[in-house]
C-alpha cells in the first residue's frame, strides 16, 4: 500500500531510531500517493463499497488519506451501508410491533428491535465520521484548528 516513516517517538521506543532518518512531523506521513493504492476491501460489497470510494476519494482530495485510515473507513462503510438497509427495513414493517392474542386482541405494542439497531449503527457512523472530519461540528473545529496553525507564525510563543 505505499511506504510511511513512522514517528521518531515510535522508532526510539523500537530501538530503530537514527538521525539520519529522523521524521521531525511527530506523526504519519501522507503517503497514499494514487487511489490505485487503496482497493476497496473484499468484505465491502454493494452499498458498503460506493460509500468506502466515495469517502477515500474525498480524503485522497483533500490531501488526508493514509493508510491507516482504512479499517477506520472500512467500518464507516459498512455502519452507513447497514443503517440505509435496516431504515428500510424498518419503513416496510413499522417502527413498532403489534403483539395480538390468538383471538386476534391487541395485547402489546412494543418497538420494533431493529431501532435499536438502527441507533446503534448511526452513532458508529456518526463517531467515526466526526473523526474524520465528516459532520458539521467537527468540520467547524477542523477549520478552526487549520485557522489558529495558519496565524501561529515562528515568533508567535514569543508573544
């Protein structure tokens, strides 16, 4: 999948660290260079896959994509592609279950267990696309983030 030089703190702690090779970002380098890179996995099928190359060419786009973003994306895909499924499920049977006696009498309305479900999948989704960026709150943090590093300027810590 490409190469990436992984943090100086990383390599001292293996015991690989050299001068010569010191990576001075503190983190992982952006290294996926062509979307040829990163295939869509085996396991994402249908809906799962056009959300999985959707979201990797956003990425790729913005100049984001690493490769260790993909298990992150691949769980992303298939949460959004189960959710989409499990509300249509839920549009075709009700959003609540009618439980009758045998004479025909309405004994119990409950809720139908797939809401839960279908909560459970959005909230995955929700928290792992806010990671990325993908929701309107953290794209507001995001840009604030890249605004306060943009007016930082060498002499700013001396202010």
């Amino acid at each position: 999948m490409g190469r990436y030089k992984l943090p100086a703190e990383v390599k001292a702690l293996r015991g690989t660290k050299r001068k010569d090779r010191d990576n001075d970002s503190g983190g992982w380098e952006d290294v996926v260079v062509s979307l040829d890179q990163v295939a869509v996995p085996k396991d994402l099928k249908g809906e799962a896959a056009k959300i999985y190359k959707e979201r990797v060419r956003m990425l790729f786009a913005m100049g984001m994509l690493q490769p260790i973003d993909v298990d992150a994306l691949r769980l992303y895909a298939n949460a959004v592609a189960g959710s989409i499924k499990l509300q249509a499920a839920i549009d075709k049977e009700g959003y609540t279950v009618l439980e009758k006696d045998e004479d025909g009498n309405l004994c119990k309305v409950s809720v139908n267990p797939l809401v839960k479900v279908l909560k459970d999948t959005v909230n995955t989704a929700n928290m792992i696309g806010s990671q990325f960026g993908w929701s309107p709150l953290s794209r507001m943090r995001l840009r604030s983030m890249v605004a306060e590093e943009k007016k930082k300027d060498d002499f700013s810590e001396f202010d």
